[in-house]
C-alpha cells in the first residue's frame, strides 16, 4: 500500500510513512464498546450475566443479520425476529439464552453467507464481543501466525469487540521473551513484536471496557501514556499478574490498577 506521504486510514490504525516504510501504529477505539460479561458456551459453566450492547455499529451489523436471516425462511427466522427488538432498542440487553440464540444464528450466517447472504456482514467481531470463545481463539492465532493483512484485522476486531475475555486469551502472547524493536514485515510495514502489540490491544481494551472499575479504565488512559514501549509492556504486564486470578475467574469488576508512576 502506498500512502505518497499522506496518512491513510484503515481498520482502526493509522498507517504512516518511515523512511520509506510504513509503520503500524494502534488507534484507540475508545467509542466502540460492547458493555457486559459475555456468555460462556459451555453448559456446565455459570451463565448468569447479562450482555449490554452500546456501540451501534455491532448493533447495526447484528440487524443486518438478523434480517437477511429472518427474510430466508429458514429453521433461525423465528429466532431472528425474536431477537432483532433487542438490537433496536438504545441501550440492548440480552439475556443469557438470547446470547446463546445471538452465538448459533451469526454461526449459521457465516456458514451460509456465500450461497445464501450476498453482500454479507463480517461477524467475527460480533462473535467475539459475544464471548465466543473459538472466535477469540482465531483471532488470536491470527494476531499470532497470520500476516499483516490478518494482525490488523484481527487486531481491530479484538479492540472494536469490547470483550474483556479477550485480555485472557491475550495473556501468553503478552509475556513473550522478546525485544521491543519493530521489523521489516511485507517489504513495506514496520511492526512491532507480539508482546508490543499485545499490550496496545491491552490498553485499548482496558480504557473502553465498562465492565473494568473506573479506576482502572483511567489508569490505562493515563499511566501507560507518554511512556516508551519496553516500559509500557512492563507495566501491563504488571498488572496482568496482580489481577490474573480476578481475569480468569471473569470478575473484571473487581480488578484494580497498579499503583505505580511513570
């Protein structure tokens, strides 16, 4: 891609030129989010939380599904119709069994899209702002094996998501052993290690997710700013570890910021 020294904008990041390269550099997402502990595919885990839909550009993506599917006359069109009131309303709730309904329908859609559903919606952002465990796992194997192309994809699908699972699934690739140089990828974009990326993702998720505590949104807004790349990582990483019981257990509410300065 080339960019004849101007900015260019694509998928949530800012593409500039650097010495004749382009460097990828992370946006904050901060208006896209998808409030509400997701839901848990596995029956015999708890599935009690409510999921809170807000950014309305998963809600219009989801209408778009749920429409194409209700118009299909199909074994989901009385699902659809079922659902689609809740995407219409301002602030939409779901209840536990509708994220489920929510889950199936979109993996129907995405089976069928080339043969059914011309034009078709991406919904592997939804999927994971949904909680979909395997939708998190490919994006995060995208992010880990895949090209330029993917990384920013599935980058911009973890941060638009909103979902705080997501920083668990995260956790492996953030405590990679490696620098903080960025390399040639492409022949044209300059990128930087996993666990760089990583930690971007990290922040981004962390200053936009409502299910985090105020306090700890702002100290990912405030004291991961301004600081260079090694020591970025290094508090993320800190704060990973204090809260690493309260993240796998799903209790984002009851996470705390490092205490800690620049």
């Amino acid at each position: 891609m080339k960019t004849g020294g101007n900015q260019m904008m694509k998928q949530g990041f800012t593409l500039t030129p650097h010495k004749g390269l382009l460097t990828v550099a992370a946006m904050l997402c901060a208006s896209m989010v998808f409030a509400g502990d997701a839901i848990p595919e596995s029956p015999g885990k708890s599935m009690k939380a409510i999921v809170r839909i807000t950014n309305p550009h998963l809600k219009a993506d989801m209408l778009r599904v749920l429409d194409s599917c209700a118009s299909a006359s199909n074994e989901w069109t009385e699902v659809a119709v079922g659902l689609k009131p809740r995407f219409i309303q301002k602030d939409a709730s779901l209840q536990p069994t509708e994220t489920m309904q929510a889950v199936k329908i979109l993996e129907y859609y995405r089976k069928n899209r080339k043969e059914k559903f011309p034009n078709a919606v991406r919904v592997e952002c939804l999927l994971i702002a949904l909680g979909d465990s395997a939708a998190i796992t490919n994006a995060v194997r995208n992010i880990a094996e895949g090209g330029v192309t993917f990384l920013n994809r599935a980058r911009s699908d973890l941060v638009r998501s909103g979902q705080p699972k997501v920083i668990i699934a995260l956790g492996e690739l953030l405590f990679r052993d490696e620098g903080v140089t960025p390399k040639v990828k492409g022949d044209e974009f300059l990128v930087y290690p996993l666990s760089v990326e990583t930690t971007q993702i990290i922040i981004e998720l962390l200053s936009t997710c409502e299910q985090f505590p105020p306090s700890v949104r702002t100290w990912a807004r405030t004291e991961t700013v301004g600081v260079d790349p090694k020591k970025r990582r290094e508090l993320v990483r800190q704060w990973w570890k204090m809260n690493k019981e309260a993240l796998q257990e799903e209790r984002f509410s009851e996470t705390v910021p490092l205490e800690t300065g620049k």
